[in-house]
C-alpha cells in the first residue's frame, strides 16, 4: 500500500467528497483523523469502518471554523497517533444569494468556514511539517473558485482565497519538503447534488463535455495521489477533476 504507516487529518470528511477522501485514503493504508461538528454518530461509523479495514481511527469534536479547535484537534492526533503526515482540508459549506440580497451572515459564515476554516488548520499542522522536514497538504477548492458563480460571491470568493492560499503556502514551505496542492471539483454526485432540482443538474450536465457528473471517488483518487511520493515534485498546483465543465 502506498501510505502505509501515514496520518491523516481529513476535515469534513462524513459525507460526500469527505467521505470518499477518507476511504480511499485509508484503502491506501493511512491511518485517519476526522472531524465532526455535528453528525458524531456518523463520524463514529465511519471509524469503525477504517479499522475494520485495519487502519487507526480518531474522531474529535471540531468546529473548523475555530482556530482553538484546529489547534486542540492537531494536539489530539500527536498525542494519540503519534504523528501527522497529510491535512487534507476538505470542510466546506455554501449558502447561496445574488450579491445583493446577500447578508453579513451568508458571507461571514461562508468565509470563516471555506477560507478561515483552512488556514486553521494549516497553521496547526505546519509547526510540525516545517520540523520534521515533510509534509501534504491538499486544499479542496471548486471551479466556481477559477471562473466564478452566479448566486455564490460568497462561496466563489472563499473558494478564490483557498487557490491564492494554496500557492502562497507552496511558496514558503517549499524549502521545508512540504507539497501543498489543490484539488478543483466541478459538479460532483454527492447526496445533496442528487437532492438538487432537475433543471440545476441539466445545466450543470450541459456545460460537461464528458457528459456526466462526477463521482467522488474521482475526487479522491487524485488527493490520495498527491499524498503519494510519486506526487513529490507537484506542489502550488490546482487541478481540475471536472470532466472538462470548466476549460
């Protein structure tokens, strides 16, 4: 298995995307740190299901948008896992509205989970990447994030930010052998794409050359890539997994 004797810290890894980051990951041979804010019971599934798979399993209470969680949950892994060798920032969140209707609380509430969310935990697991020389990082950001989305100046900003952010971390702790990377989504088969009204996913299905949604296992084949020495050479990139609804 490629990540044998790896931790992970995922965030936002109970449903969707998330859920299939951790996985695979742990199909990989990593052991795994996941977050919950509200869902402990589904988080606590997915646990057992990693050691079924032979893997460690940690579950903490952490809101992402607190950065004294972030550093509370960082403190947690090394005391019970004994190390951290991949952060995988996947929380996020949208609460859609044209520009203007949009309230403060749309916007600060997208903001401090998407953008702030990520910066947390970053600067709670770089400390430790910078010393012992090594390190993945990988942002899940979103095309809407590159092009922009009519009713999402929130979402579209945060998921901006995450891309300036990626490559301004790949910068600084390069020298440090630390590979920070994101991972673009286009429209993706979770729970709530399928929930979502029939003419949201026609639209979204039209600008797709390939033709279809993608999955999330799609998604997650490429972060766990990227966790892997054979992604050493790669950092400050932002790959699309689309289908091609973004060129």
């Amino acid at each position: 298995m490629e990540l044998e004797g790896k931790v992970a810290i995922i965030t936002g890894g109970t449903r969707g995307i998330g859920k299939a980051i951790v996985m695979d990951l742990a199909a990989q041979g990593t052991d795994i740190a996941l977050n919950y804010r509200k869902s402990a019971d589904l988080a606590q599934e997915h646990a057992e299901t990693i050691r079924g798979m032979g893997r460690r399993a940690l579950v903490v209470q952490a809101d992402v948008s607190s950065f004294d969680d972030a550093q509370v949950m960082v403190q947690k892994v090394l005391e019970e896992l004994g190390q951290v060798d991949i952060l995988v920032n996947n929380a996020g969140m949208n609460w859609d509205g044209v520009v203007w209707k949009m309230t403060e609380e749309q916007w600060d509430r997208v903001i401090s989970v998407d953008l702030k969310g990520t910066f947390n935990y970053t600067r709670a697991v770089t400390p430790v990447f910078r010393e012992q020389g090594s390190g993945k990082i990988i942002n899940i950001t979103s095309i809407n994030g590159l092009r922009g989305k009519f009713g999402q100046t929130n979402y579209s900003a945060a998921k901006a930010g995450v891309i300036g952010f990626t490559k301004a971390c790949a910068r600084e702790l390069g020298r440090y052998s630390v590979n920070v990377n994101a991972v673009a989504p286009g429209l993706i088969e979770t729970e709530m794409v399928k929930e979502a009204p029939e003419k949201v996913r026609e639209m979204a299905l039209a600008e797709i050359v390939l033709g279809r949604l993608g999955l999330p296992e799609e998604v997650a084949y490429v972060v766990t890539f990227l966790c892997t020495e054979k992604a050493r050479h790669i950092t400050g990139q932002v790959i699309q997994v689309d289908g091609g609804q973004y060129i």
